[in-house]
C-alpha cells in the first residue's frame, strides 16, 4: 500500500472525518459496511449527520479503515466519547514494558548497532554498538543537528561522504519515509521531515516518486554500505515494531537492528570496533 498524503485540510466534525478516511482508503461506504458489520445507510447518516454511532462501532468502523491509534482517539472525540488509547510518552512509567522490552533486544544486539526511534526516525535509544559504530566515521559528539537517523545519513557533514552509493540509498530511503509512515499515511510531521530531507544539497524531488530504476526500497530488508579505509562494510538492517499496540508510543515505536551482510564485513566490524574501544 503506498503512503496517502493527509496535509491537506482535515475536518473536525465526526461525519467529514469519517469521509475523510474512507477516500483516504478508497473504500465506498458500501465496501466499509460490510467490513465494518453495519449498514450503508447507517454509514451515510454518520457521515452527513445525521446520526452518532455508538462507540463500539465508531471503532469497528476505525479498525476496518486502519485509523491509526492517536487519530482514533481524534475520531472518538469528534462524537463525545472519551478517548481509548494512551498518548502517554514513549517513556511514561505505562510504558515500561515495552521500553524494558526494547532495551533488552538492543542489549542481545551487541556488538551490532541497534536504534530504537519514533514515528519520525528521531533517536530515542541506543545499544552501546550504534555510537560506537558511528563515531568510527564521524565525530558524533560534535554534532549540532537533530538526533535523527535520518539527517545523520542525508547531512554532507554527518555520514553521508561514508555511504556508498549514496544516492540510491537515499533514494530509498525516502520512499521508505513514505511507506512506513503511520497508518501508510504522511502527516505534516512527516512531510515536513521530507521537505528537511529534499532541501539537502543534491537531494531530487523525482526520488520521491515510487517504483524508481535502482531503488532498493520495496526489498524485505534494508542494504546498505559504509565506507571504511577505502573498503565498503556491507550491512542490512530489519525493522521491528509492536505487535498489537494499546497505545500510541507503542504503535509509533520501532526498533531497527543493523546485521553484517557477509563473513568479511563481520570480521571488519569487529575489528573496528576493537580499535574504537582501545
């Protein structure tokens, strides 16, 4: 599914919002009935109206429309209701389990880098190995930007000169900004990440478009290569999210793991890092 773009004026009422998702979804009220389990006319009278549906069912209706967990919570006010899910932040005292699960999978993760960022790839935690890795290249101590993967990968003054084949890597990246949004829908948030990304020297807008020749952002995992001494260390990295989210954090949070593509790169990795912590 590709991202949708919701940057243009969303509305506040229960019915527009409805309607607003459904055309997000390009699902007919008669497709959403019978996922949902209600009638189309019940579904019209919500959208022009006319009637408020119980809150069981505006959630039915959220479920079938995929409707992310905080604009759920956006939809159960619009028609009164108290809202569900949790907006607590993603390190609140709720959250522990989670974040205590998360700090055990970076931990197993050693001597390999392992992130754990938000819904905008902003860094929130760390395995020892990921600036240990990183500093390896740059000095990451001496960096004024944002603690985001993201810009640390695109600023000329950050990783970038280390990547090979940087502009595919990019390239990908960017899509893949796109279609791992939340709900497969661009925010602001995240259109205004993008606009960030694109403004970087040598950044095209056309590398937002789907489908390039070389983009490497459709493949189940994520290749990419750093340049060391003149040779490429060649890593790939899997993403991990929450299955089944009550709150919002929870949704929002993902964990990306970095492996060595090959023996040789492995092998190079720690010796790297060996080096680093003498």
């Amino acid at each position: 599914m590709n991202a949708l773009n919701l940057n243009q004026r969303v509305p506040k009422e229960l019915g527009g919002l409805l309607r607003h998702w459904r055309e997000v979804r390009g699902v007919s009220q008669l497709d959403l009935s019978f996922d949902a389990g209600i009638s189309q006319r019940q579904i019209s009278f919500i959208e022009s109206g006319r009637s408020v549906p119980g809150r069981q069912t505006l959630l039915n209706i959220a479920q079938s429309l995929e409707v992310p967990l905080r604009e759920r919570n956006v939809l159960l006010l619009s028609a009164g209701y108290a809202p569900m899910y949790s907006e607590a932040e993603w390190n609140a005292q709720e959250m522990s389990l989670v974040t205590n699960a998360a700090g055990r999978v970076l931990q197993q993760h050693e001597p390999f880098p392992a992130i754990v960022m938000d819904r905008y790839w902003n860094v929130l935690m760390t395995n020892r190995a990921a600036p240990d890795f990183f500093n390896c290249f740059i000095d990451m101590e001496a960096r004024m930007g944002p603690r985001n993967i993201l810009h640390l990968i695109f600023d000329p003054q950050g990783m970038r000169p280390h990547v090979a084949n940087w502009e595919t890597v990019a390239r990908s990246l960017i899509q893949r900004v796109q279609r791992e949004s939340v709900g497969h829908v661009v925010d602001l948030q995240t259109q205004q990440l993008l606009d960030a990304l694109l403004s970087y020297p040598g950044v095209r807008p056309e590398w937002r478009s789907q489908g390039m020749a070389g983009s490497a952002s459709m493949l189940p995992m994520v290749p990419m290569g750093f340049i060391n001494g003149g040779e490429v260390l060649n890593y790939f990295s899997m993403i991990t999210t929450v299955g089944t989210p009550l709150t919002v954090a929870a949704q929002e949070l993902r964990i990306e793991c970095m492996f060595p593509a090959d023996g040789e790169t492995e092998a190079r990795h720690l010796a790297l890092l060996d080096v680093a912590h003498k």
